[in-house]
C-alpha cells in the first residue's frame, strides 16, 4: 500500500475497533486519529461534508444528537450540522478512512476490501 491511510473516530467505539482490526488482519499500516481526544479542524470536516455530504458525515444515530434539545436538531443544514460536530466530535459518523483521499464514511468490510485493494 503505497498511498497514506488515516482512520479517523473514537478510540472506545465498537465500530472502530472492528475497523482497526480489519486493516491489521489485511496488513493495512495505519495511522489512528481520535478527534474526540485530539480534535478537528474545520477545514477537515467541511472537506468531509464537500466530498460525502454532511448527511453521511453527521452521526444521528449515536447517543450525543439523540440528546440534543430538538432546537438544535431543527433546521439542519450543513452550516449548522458542522457547527454541531466541531462542538461535539463523537456526532461525526465512526469511522472516516482516508486513503490517499479518498474518503469513507462508516465500516463495511466489502466497502473497505474494494477501497483498498485487499
């Protein structure tokens, strides 16, 4: 694999872990980045939202916006939704993988395989 490959999510999610552990088992090198712990710039996130929609980058299903006032789900659109991940990391979508740029936006091992070439 010549081309850099970055997973981006939380280090405690289910998700993730199954993730990580598909790239080591198929010799995947890595690089982790936890943006809940490390944090996101919005310039990476917007480019997320340009590239696969900020539907597809904004995590509804998980605990954090399940929570938020429905104020703050009201409206949505992509100006608000990243205002809300750059607030609160752990809405976006777990995990992203970069490779080489090209971007993903959830684990599936299908998905994962063609994208990588394995």
């Amino acid at each position: 694999m010549t081309r850099p490959v970055t997973i981006y999510g939380i280090k405690a999610c289910d998700t993730m872990k199954k993730a990580r552990t598909w790239l080591s088992e198929h010799g995947v090198d890595h690089e982790f980045h936890d943006y809940k712990n490390a944090g996101i710039d919005q310039a990476r996130l917007e480019a997320w939202c340009d590239a696969l929609g900020w539907e597809a980058v904004l995590n509804r299903a998980g605990t954090t916006f399940r929570k938020l006032p429905d104020t703050d789900k009201a409206g949505l659109d992509r100006g608000k939704a990243v205002a809300l991940m750059l607030a609160q990391p752990s809405m976006i979508k777990r995990p992203v993988l970069d490779v080489g740029g090209r971007l993903v936006a959830g684990f599936k091992p299908e998905i994962y395989a063609a994208t990588l070439g394995s």
